[in-house]
C-alpha cells in the first residue's frame, strides 16, 4: 500500500475546492486498512472519504485520508431465492450497484439511482430518493474500527438509521471504515412512484413500467434539476429538510400561508428548506465564486475557485437569515471537514 504525502484533494471532492491531505492511501482489502491504521496512524487524525460527493472541506486535513478502493458485487449464492442477499464493496460506486440490481432483474434501488458517490459512504448518509432510503433495503453493514483494527457488523436495526442519518454519523463518527454492505433485494416488483411527479411522468408507461424505465425516468429529471458536479462544483443538498410537529407547522402556516408542508411516516411535517430559503431571496445569489444554484436553492455551488470558507460563510448567512424570518433552524446535510 502506497501512502502520499501533502496530497491533493480537489480531484476528490464534488465541490472542487482545493485542500490537502497530509497524508493519502487508497485502500485496496481489509489487510491495507489494518496495516494502513495501525502504528504511526493509529492515534492520528483520519478520515475516510468516498467519491467527495457530500463533503466540504473547510482547509487541508492535517492527518491521513482514506479511500476505499474495495470492489466487487455479486448476488450470495444459494440464500433466500425471492429475496436474495447482494453484497458490495464500499469502493463501487452506488451507480454500479443500481445497475448491477437492474441487470439481474432485482428490484428495491430503482429510485436511489443516479445518486453520486460510492457504496460505502451510501449507509452513512443514509442516502434516499423519489421515497426510497437505503434502510428500506439493507440487511447489513460490515466495517473495521479505526482505533482498534476489529471487525464489526451492523444490523439494519444496530445502523440507527435516520432521515440522512445514521450511527457512523453518530455515536460512531469517524470510528468505522465501512469495507462492505449486504442489501436484501426482491425477485417480485413493488414499486414506489407516487413522489414528486415521478407517477406522473410514468402515466403512459402502463404495463411496460420497470424497474429499468423508473430508474431511467429519474436519471433523466435529476440530470434535469439538478447541476452536474463534472461543470459547477457542488455537493448536491447542502442543507437538510426541516421537520417539525403538526403544532409548529400549523403555527407557520397562520403566518406564511403559503408555506409547503409534507408529512412524514414519523407524523412529523417536512418542511422543504429550499423554498425557505428561496424565501429569503437567496435564490441565485452568487458572491465571488460561491453561490446559490438558480435552478434549486437548497444548492450551493463552487463556480470555479471558491474555498470551503466562503462556501461555508453563505451557508451560515442562510442559515441566519431563516432563522430570523421563520424561527427555523436550518441543518446541513454536507459533512464539514
Ligand atoms: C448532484 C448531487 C446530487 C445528490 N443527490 C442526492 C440524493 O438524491 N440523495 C442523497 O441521499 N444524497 C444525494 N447526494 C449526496 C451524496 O451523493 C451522498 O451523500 C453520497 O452517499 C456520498 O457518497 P460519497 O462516496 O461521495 O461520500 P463522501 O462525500 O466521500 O463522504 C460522505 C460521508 O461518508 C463517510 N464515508 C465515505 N465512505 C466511507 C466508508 N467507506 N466508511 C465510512 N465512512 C465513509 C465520509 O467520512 C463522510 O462523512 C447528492 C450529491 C450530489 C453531488
């Protein structure tokens, strides 16, 4: 295993903000990890990244990064034939995965398609779209604990999971280098298509509606709305959706009628944060080269040359300004590093 010095991180991030790591490797198998966190690193900083997709960094990371480089997917043999068990390697990039499923006639991430970034960072956000989070199908994580070089398995239950959350993101921040997930997938279609006009744009599929056709269909409006990171930088939501009881949001509502509100299986209302902040008059707003993304203000973009702290100082701007309007405390969904 190779490890890099003063290594760059712009390449390696969505937003393109330039940082550097005072130490890379790129980590091929289990044997790399423990070798690569044991001794000098073991006490450390490290921090492990995917594909960059939903991090910012805020300056250069004074310690080791780790990416996973681990591949590979296949369907485990001779397990429960209506529901089979995949397991992928954290080093895959999620796409890969969804169409490894679509191939292989496997039904359950046909809407989580066309989401960035790789298989192991995919339980620790709890990734989802179009109504469908990866908890709704994931039978296990396996990961090694950074300090201690074990092996650890997670339940779905054990994973904690919630709205863009999960116990990687908490209790175990920054304690587990994700090697492996195992989804439990179905033979049998039952699929979910009443979500932001998807049912909508499927009205004429009739009985040609697949798997195939649904993830296409929303690739298609994704490529749509939202800006490809390979043309302006940026990390997808930056800011999560509001959630608050049925009291709050018909206190809102008394005061800003027209204010959105959807509610959730928990009967909490979510609050889309963009129309908040749309609200507010951020919409567009651009200072130097960091901005909020015309076409979606939950956003923020990197229109070239933007550090991570004037990404970060827009944010805290936003942030402010919906708190003082709607008493709403804006939370990000990005990790800052
Ligand atoms: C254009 C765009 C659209 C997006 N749309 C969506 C969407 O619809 N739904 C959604 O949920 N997300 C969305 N995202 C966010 C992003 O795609 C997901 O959060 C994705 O899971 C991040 O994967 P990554 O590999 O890039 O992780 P990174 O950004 O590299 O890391 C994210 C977090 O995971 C941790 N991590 C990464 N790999 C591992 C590992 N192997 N072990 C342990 N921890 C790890 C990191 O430490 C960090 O805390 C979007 C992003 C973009 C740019």
């Amino acid at each position: 295993m190779k490890i890099e010095e003063n290594f760059p991180l712009r390449q390696l991030n969505t937003f393109g903000i330039e940082a550097f790591a005072r130490y890379f490797a790129a980590i091929k198998s289990e044997d790399e990890l423990i070798e690569a966190v044991s001794g000098k690193f073991r006490s450390d900083k490290v921090l492990v990244i995917g594909d960059g997709s939903n991090i910012v960094f805020k300056g250069d990371f004074d310690g080791l990064v780790m990416k996973s480089a681990m591949r590979g997917i296949r369907i485990i043999p001779e397990h429960d034939l209506d529901n089979p068990l995949v397991e992928a390697h954290s080093g895959e990039s999620w796409q890969n995965l969804v169409d490894f499923a679509l191939s292989n006639g496997l039904y359950g991430i046909e809407n989580l398609a066309a989401i960035p970034g790789s298989v192991g960072a995919a339980p620790v956000q709890n990734i989802g779209a179009y109504g469908v989070e990866i908890r709704d199908v994931l039978h296990s994580v396996e990961a090694i604990d950074i300090r201690s070089g074990k092996s650890i398995a997670f339940s779905n239950s054990e994973c904690e999971f919630g709205y863009r959350h999960s116990i990687f993101k908490g209790a175990l921040n920054g304690r587990c280098f994700v090697t492996k997930i195992l989804l439990k997938l179905s033979k049998t279609p039952s699929f979910k298509i009443d979500y932001s006009g998807l049912r909508q744009k499927l009205s004429s599929a009739g009985s040609q509606l697949s798997a195939r056709l649904i993830a296409g269909t929303i690739e298609k409006i994704r490529r749509e709305r939202l800006p490809d990171p390979s043309k302006i930088g940026n990390c997808g939501s930056f800011f999560k959706n509001c959630l608050v009881t049925e009291d709050a949001y018909n206190e809102l509502k008394c005061r800003f009628p027209a204010i959105p509100g959807f509610e959730e299986s928990s009967g909490l209302i979510k609050i889309p944060s963009a129309w908040l902040i749309e609200e507010c008059g951020w919409k567009g707003y651009r200072r130097g080269d960091a901005a909020v993304y015309p076409g979606h203000a939950l956003i923020l973009v990197n229109y070239g040359n933007a550090a991570g702290a004037d990404i970060l100082t827009l944010a805290e701007e936003i942030t402010g300004s919906v708190y003082e309007r709607f008493g709403l405390m804006l939370e990000l969904e990005a990790q800052v590093i």
